[in-house]
C-alpha cells in the first residue's frame, strides 16, 4: 500500500510549501542590499509576532544555541541563578548553567504542574543576589504551559532578569514579550515558525543589556554584542556568515503568522488542543498535565496499563505513517505526545487521531473506533460556531 508520512511531533513541525519554495531559491550573498532587505523583513516581523520592541539577535543555531547564549551573555562564572525545573528543557537551562559555572539554584516541580510563582517570589525575597531566573513556557518535553506573566510580575520587583524559553510557545500561544516583563526570550524556527531547524532568536531588553556588558564569561560567536553592532549599522547585517535560505524561509514564515492575525493563530491552537483533549478523554485515555490552563501547543497523554508506550510510537509510524513523539528522560514509555504547534489545522489532527485509535485497537486495547474523532468533532463544531457568533 503506498506510504505516506504525517509529522505530528512538537518540533520539528511540517513546512508550508510557501516557506520550503523560498529555501529554494537561488542563494544570494550575505553581504549585499537584498539579503539585508530580507534580514530587516525577518527582524521586524519578528518584534510584531513577539511584541516586543526590544532588540532582536539572530543566530545560526537550533533553539538549544540561542538557551547558551542567553546564559553565555548574561552572566558571569559564580553569578546565582535560579532555573525552574519542571522538564526536559528546564533542566536543560539548569545544565548550561552549570557548564558556564554559574551557581544553580534549581527550583524543581512535578513535571506534570505548572511553576508556582510563589515559590520564585519567595526565592528572590531571601536571596537578594540572584541575577537571573530562567523559565520555560512551553515544556514540550511534559506538555504543560507556564505562566510567564505571572513569574514576570515577580521578577520585576527584584534586580533578577527574567529569561524565557518560548522555542514552543511564541508563534503559537499568546506571548506578550515586554508587557510581561520578559528580558530574554529565546525562540527557535521549527516549531511554531515553520521552518526548518537552524534558526534561533533572542528579544534582549535593556535590564539585560546592563548585565551582557557586564559579564566575564567567554563568548565568540554566540556573542550578543557583535551581534547588536550589526544590527545597529545603516544595512543591518549579522557578525559572521548566516543561515542565508533559513532567514529568507523564516521571513515568509512570519509573514503567514502575521496574515492570520496573532489572536486567531492563537485560538487555532486552542481550537486544535481542546479537539484533542476531547478525543483522547473519549477514549479513556488520560492526559499528562494535571494543570492544563494555556497549553496548546502539545497534547501530552498517559499510556494505558499494560501498553509499552515506545511500542505505540513505533507502531503508529511503521504501519500507518504518523509520526508522534514518545517520552523523554524520566517519563520515556509513560506518555506519548501530540504536535499540533505551527503549519496545523484541524484536518491534520484528525489524521493523527484516525491512526491512533487504529493502533490502540491493534495493540489489543478495547476502544470502540471512531469515538475519539466523534468527540474531536464535536468539539470542533462547538468551538467553531460559537467564533461565528
């Protein structure tokens, strides 16, 4: 039977076919008027998706290089720092923390709850010489949301710096950069930008400035001081050679964003989350995050007992082509992941959830077909009409 493959991981996400025809293109010369008019449409469009009028620093990374660099720039060997621990990618900032020698305070929470603000608010009232917090808002690794808002209002009353990582969630869920009091915001192309890996983003503000001009710590490439002299040149331009055809894919990439509207890109991803949410209840599955308030851009479901949870992805990749995305670190073969961040609409998602009551069937799970896309259905519609009205 002829194969086809569906990409509903969190990242990397499928590509509109406008963004992959930019990527081929013929390639032009970093330093020339038509790459620094492509390189300033990506920057602006960028502080629109972002809301931010903060400084903007493109680099040629995954999302993983721009997290070093906001710990690289921002800090010195010895600084304290706080990182809230509730996944993968939280414990990713405690790790870099720790290789630029700084002293970690890790603020560690169940990977299925939120961060409580609280708990940040508390930290910083006892201990003045933190310089930074790290959060990040969209966990993929667990699939709960942050509230950034709420850790900002904390962070804000203390000489701490906020950095965020938003590699899912900006694009995608609401995301208001400066009036949340974010000073860092780390974002990377391939999730809710749609474009390929590469490509990484930081929104610096001038709180975090005072501490970059300060800070010992070693940096070459990923340094955001060459970096914003050349941004802050009569044709804006980056240090070292850039990822030429990912800046011209990312710039279309951030136009179709901006086409839709952020609030209706916004409530598409709620839409996709709540038929999701519907579906997978229907079949008597339970969901990871016990608090689900905001997190749209992965669906993070337990595996029933007796279900190997590794076996379920394979299974749904091999015989049906639906590629999801299975645990990781301490939760590999306890969850499986649905992706519906970035070039998604709901069509996509029934697909995902056709191939996953095959597969729970097969596997010898007892759920009657079609219940879940019933559900997913019915919620669509509800949502859906109600928007009209």
């Amino acid at each position: 039977m002829l194969r086809k493959e569906y990409l509903m991981t969190p990242g990397p996400t499928p590509i509109p076919p406008q963004v992959s025809l930019t990527e081929a293109e013929p390639m032009i010369h970093h330093r020339t008027p038509a790459y620094t008019e492509e390189f300033v449409r990506l920057l602006e469009g960028l502080k629109k998706v972002l809301l931010t009028e903060k400084d903007v620093l493109v680099f040629a990374a995954s999302g993983t290089g721009a997290m070093e660099a906001a710990v690289a720039n921002c800090f010195s060997p010895g600084d304290r720092v706080m990182v809230a621990v509730g996944g993968k990618f939280g414990k990713r900032f405690a790790e870099l923390g720790s290789a630029y020698g700084l002293e970690v305070i890790a603020y560690e929470y169940p990977w299925d709850e939120r961060a409580n603000p609280e708990v940040i608010a508390d930290h910083l009232r006892k201990d003045p010489d933190i310089k930074g917090v790290f959060l990040t808002h969209s966990e993929t690794s667990t699939g709960v949301v942050n509230d950034v808002r709420a850790v900002g209002e904390v962070v804000k009353e203390s000489k701490a710096i906020l950095i965020v990582d938003s590699i899912s969630g900006a694009g995608a869920l609401e995301m208001r950069t400066d009036q949340w009091g974010v000073d860092v915001l780390v974002i990377g192309s391939q999730k809710a930008f749609m474009t390929p890996p590469g490509l990484a983003a930081v929104a610096v503000s001038p709180k975090a400035w005072e501490l970059v001009e300060r800070s010992s710590s070693p940096r070459y490439y990923f340094d955001f001081r060459k970096a914003r002299k050349k941004i802050m040149e009569k044709e804006p331009q980056t240090p070292f050679t850039p990822a030429i055809s990912l800046v011209r894919a990312m710039s279309v990439a951030v136009e179709m964003i901006l086409q839709e509207g952020l609030e209706n890109v916004w409530e598409r991803h709620r839409i996709l989350a709540e038929c999701c949410r519907a579906a997978v209840r229907a079949l008597g599955l339970e969901l990871f995050p016990k608090d689900l308030t905001g997190a749209y851009a992965v669906t993070a479901v337990k595996v029933p007992d007796g279900l190997d949870g590794r076996e379920l992805v394979r299974h749904m990749n091999r015989r049906h082509g639906v590629i999801l995305a299975g645990g990781q670190d301490q939760l590999k073969g306890k969850i499986f992941r649905i992706g519906h961040v970035g070039y998604y609409n709901f069509f996509d998602l029934v697909v995902a959830l056709s191939a996953l009551e095959l597969s729970l069937k097969e596997l010898g799970m007892d759920i009657s077909l079609g219940a879940g896309l019933a559900a997913a259905e019915e919620r669509y519609l509800e949502m859906t009409e109600r928007a009209k009205n």
